[in-house]
C-alpha cells in the first residue's frame, strides 16, 4: 500500500511538472515587448556539392538573428552568421576555404509563441557575402525552450541550398546545419 501512494504521488508530480512546461510565461504587461526574440548558435554544418551529392567536408557555422512577430506568432527575421569551408568546396569557380559571411532574411512562425516550449519553423532567402554573392534558399525549424521570462535554449535544423547554375548541377551546393544556441527577448 505505501509503495503505492509514493507511485501515486510520484505520477502527480510528473504530471505537475509537464504541465509547467507548458504553460503560458505569465507576463501578459510585457507581451509586446516579447514579440521580438534575438539569438545566438553554432552549429556543426556538413557541406554537400555535385550533381551526385558528394559530402566535402563540416563546416563550423555561427552567428546570430533577431525575429519580429508582428501577428499571432507570424513574423520576419534577419541574421548574420559565418560559415568556416572546407577547401574542397568552390563557389562560382573560387575556392574560399577561409569561410565565408552570410546574411539571411526570413519569414517565421512560432505557433505557440507564448508557451515556455515553443517551435517554429522558418524559410527565407541567403546571401553569401563574399566574392560573387551566391544566392541561397534557406528553410528549417526547431524549439526554444525558455528557461525564464528573457532566456532560453535554441536548438535548430537549418537548411541552406543554391543552384548556381541550372544546367551545370555540379555547382549546386546543400549545406545542412544543426543549430545549439540561447534566445532572448
């Protein structure tokens, strides 16, 4: 019987706790300003190339953004980020494997926006910011999990993709990235 009442109390406090997860951040005087959330990652980032897909080595990606919501968890973001490129990869017939800038524009969606586990998903535009400027389509998605009112932990999958040249595949690049990082607002 006692083994029990500690199994009882042990499923209520679970349930208790999972509860709080989700739960909405009960700061309602401050929701405005919580609309727009910055952030900070790095990410490891395997690079593909070719028309075959070939792996050319892992890129080291970081940087960070900010994301304005202006209705119901539907937004727009900017970030910056670096990628460091293994010297096996080419852009637009230069090698630049000292790495490479990255300004992205994106719009964004966080369907739960005010809950403490909060997803979103997100597509937009890339430019490579050095010699030649090679366009990208970026896409992706991931969760923030907001420790407290301001901070939390980011953790994202990021696709980026170019088609330089549409009848030579071989300049097509994909790189894939997995974001860790903290958010703020």
């Amino acid at each position: 019987m006692r083994n029990t009442k500690h199994f009882i109390l042990a499923i209520v406090l679970f349930l208790g706790m999972s509860a709080r997860v989700y739960a909405v951040n009960p700061v309602p005087e401050q929701e405005n300003a919580r609309r727009i959330q910055g952030y900070f990652f790095v990410a490891p980032a395997p690079i593909y190339q070719g028309n075959t897909v070939q792996y050319r080595g892992t890129s080291a990606h970081m940087g960070g953004g900010a994301n304005f919501l202006f209705y119901e968890g539907i937004g727009a973001g900017a970030e910056l980020g670096y990628f460091t490129v293994p010297k096996e990869v080419y852009f637009i017939g230069e090698n630049v494997s000292a790495g490479m800038g990255v300004f992205s524009a994106n719009g964004c969606y966080f369907p739960f926006w005010k809950r403490k586990l909060s997803p979103f998903g997100t597509l937009g535009y890339s430019l490579n910011l050095g010699e030649g400027g090679t366009n990208f389509v970026n896409f992706g998605g991931g969760v923030n999990y907001w420790m407290n009112a301001n901070l939390g932990l980011l953790i994202e999958f990021r696709t980026y993709q170019n088609h330089k040249k549409l009848l030579d595949s071989s300049w097509n690049i994909r790189i894939i990235s997995v974001r860790f990082g903290l958010s703020f607002r």
